[in-house]
C-alpha cells in the first residue's frame, strides 16, 4: 500500500487513506447548471438604472415638499432617463419587444421577474409623465401627483433586482438572497444621490440644495461598502467558497474598482456642501462604483454557475445538515417523545 502523496489523473491521495480527495467535476466536463443568457451589458445597466431612477424619483418627491426646486426637477428628469434606458435594455435584452409586452398578460405574485415588469412599467409611465409637465408647464398639479406615485415604487424598483438574482439556482446569487437586495438599495441611493449631486453642482444651485444629497450620498456609499463586505464575510461561512465568486476573475476586478470609487466618492461629496466641484467629481465616482458593483453581482454570478464545487458543495451541506436533524428527531422520539416526528 502507498502511504505517501501521490497523483493520478489530477486525483491528490491523502497520505495513509485508499481513497483518493474528492474532484468536483462533471460529466464530460460539462456544466452542472446552464449559464444564464442574460445579456452584458444589458443587464448590469437595467440594474444600474432601475437603481437610480428609483433614488431619484424618491429625492424629487422630497424636494418638493421642502421647497427645494432644484431637487425636484433634476430628480424628475434622472428618473425619467433612468426609465427609459432601463426600458430600452430590458427590451433588447428580451430580444423583442413582444416579450415585454407578454409579460404583462399576467401577473404572478410568486414570480420576482413579473413583479418587478408590474413596478418597472407603471414607474415609467409616472415619472415620465412628471418630467413631462416640469420641462413644459403644464398640468403642474398632475405631475407633482405623478411624482408622488413614482416615489412610492421607486425604493422597490431600486430593490426587487436583487430579489430577482436571488430567485435562481445561481450559487453565488441564491446563498446571498438576504445581502442582494440591502446592497443593491444602497447601491442605488449612491447612485441617486451622486447624480443629483452632479446635476445641482453643475447647474449652479445653492448649497441649500445639495446638503441632502450630501448626506444621502454618504450614506448610501457607507452601505454599499459594508453590504458587500458583510454579503462576502457571510459566504464565508458557508461551504463551497462561494466569496470567491466576487474576489476572483472579472467580478474580482469589478468589485476592487467599485470598493475604490464608492469610497473616493463619498469622500468628495462629504465636502459638497463647500465645494461644486467636489460634489461634481464626488457624485460621478459614486454613480461610477455603483455601476461597477452591479457588473461585479453580475459577473460573479456567471462564474459562479460554470464552478462543480458551487453547486455541489453547498447542496451536499444542507443534505447533511437535514440528515443530522433527521437522526436526532428520531432518537428523542425513540427516547419517548409524544408526538411523533413529522414526516
């Protein structure tokens, strides 16, 4: 019998065992789950947008209770582009805008993708309506009614994304169902707040207006850092390296670039106030990292799906962990429980 560490086909024995370590691979080599064939960029930039209309539309309802105009125009008109291009990506990611349009058929309260189809669309439809009467004029108290209802979908628009990613067998997604939709929140209140920063900045407008922003803007990119760090340090706990999904490969990349920006940005927009063009370069970092949070989620994931070991590992755990329950059920009922384990 061998006892040293030898290799045989890529197999590693252990030293003083028969059977060689375990290799997570499959059959032919294929893929234990398909790829998603979501596009890129479609996809990051619809999760990037949605956050960020959603934010604004929030900032113009805001600033027009306090009597802050240029909050409520700037927050109007982000929205609306948001809205739009969201739209745009989601269609040709879709490949056809009849397939939008099916999606509308019905409406399924257990489907993430056909709740966020009934959020995108009547947002879309508010907020656009909202720009519309602020650059022209007219119907100004239907607007501002329209702002109000694109304000209250915005934080879910801003959201539910995360709840979609977290709805498939995507390893790297599904384990971090609780972390998703935190960190993309606070990803798109960076994001929002960093382009109302950008647009009061460069319009000018007095400091009244962009203290808030400020505020929002630090905080949102506080969140965003402490979300995906705490989203990493959880799936470190759990079997099957799942963080390494985010450190590694393109995700790994997207993920420094995005830590590095958000975190420059808030630094800059702490100084808004005082500075235009602080909050200027500030809001266009922010906006800037949370686009690249979005592609790092994004690529993670694909990378995540096309790993043995991420699907593997995990499920072979829960497995065990059930088995272990299963066992100790059992004894206390064979120990004379009076109610009979539930089968």
């Amino acid at each position: 019998m061998m006892t040293g560490p030898t290799r045989r086909r890529g197999r590693k024995r252990i030293k003083g065992s028969m059977v060689p370590e375990a290799e997570f691979t499959s059959y032919y080599g294929r893929p234990i789950l398909k790829k998603p064939t979501w596009k890129n960029p479609d996809v990051p930039l619809y999760l990037w947008v949605g956050g960020m209309a959603g934010t604004s539309a929030v900032v113009a309802a805001l600033g027009e209770a306090t009597g802050r105009p240029a909050l409520r125009r700037g927050g109007r008109l982000v929205g609306a582009g948001g809205a739009v291009v969201g739209t745009v990506a989601l269609v040709h990611d879709l490949g056809r805008p009849a397939r939008f349009l099916n999606m509308l058929r019905v409406f399924k309260p257990t489907s993430p993708l056909s709740v966020g189809t009934f959020i995108l669309s009547p947002f879309a439809a508010l907020v656009s309506a909202a720009a519309a009467s602020e650059l022209t004029g007219v119907a100004p108290r239907l607007g501002s009614a329209a702002g109000w209802g694109a304000a209250l979908l915005g934080p879910p628009l801003a959201s539910y994304t995360g709840v979609l990613f977290a709805n498939t067998a995507v390893p790297a997604w599904h384990e971090a169902h609780g972390e998703l939709p935190v960190l993309f929140a606070a990803s798109g209140a960076a994001a929002g707040a960093g382009a109302q920063l950008v647009v009061t900045g460069l319009l000018g407008s007095p400091a009244r207006e962009r203290t808030p922003m400020v505020r929002l803007a630090v905080a949102g990119a506080v969140a965003e850092l402490a979300g995906g760090e705490y989203l990493e340090k959880r799936l470190d706990r759990l079997p099957g390296d799942l963080a390494g999904a985010y450190r590694t490969g393109r995700a790994g990349r997207w993920r420094h670039v995005a830590r590095a920006l958000t975190a420059v940005g808030g630094v800059l927009a702490a100084f808004g106030t005082r500075s235009r063009g602080a909050a200027v370069a500030g809001g266009v970092a922010l906006a800037a990292g949370s686009l690249a949070t979005r592609f790092a989620v994004f690529d993670a994931g694909l990378a995540s799906s096309q790993d043995p070991a991420h699907v593997v590992v995990p499920q072979r755990a829960r497995l065990e962990e059930q088995g272990r329950s299963a066992a100790d059920g059992s004894w206390l009922a064979g120990e004379g429980a009076t109610s009979p384990v539930p089968r």
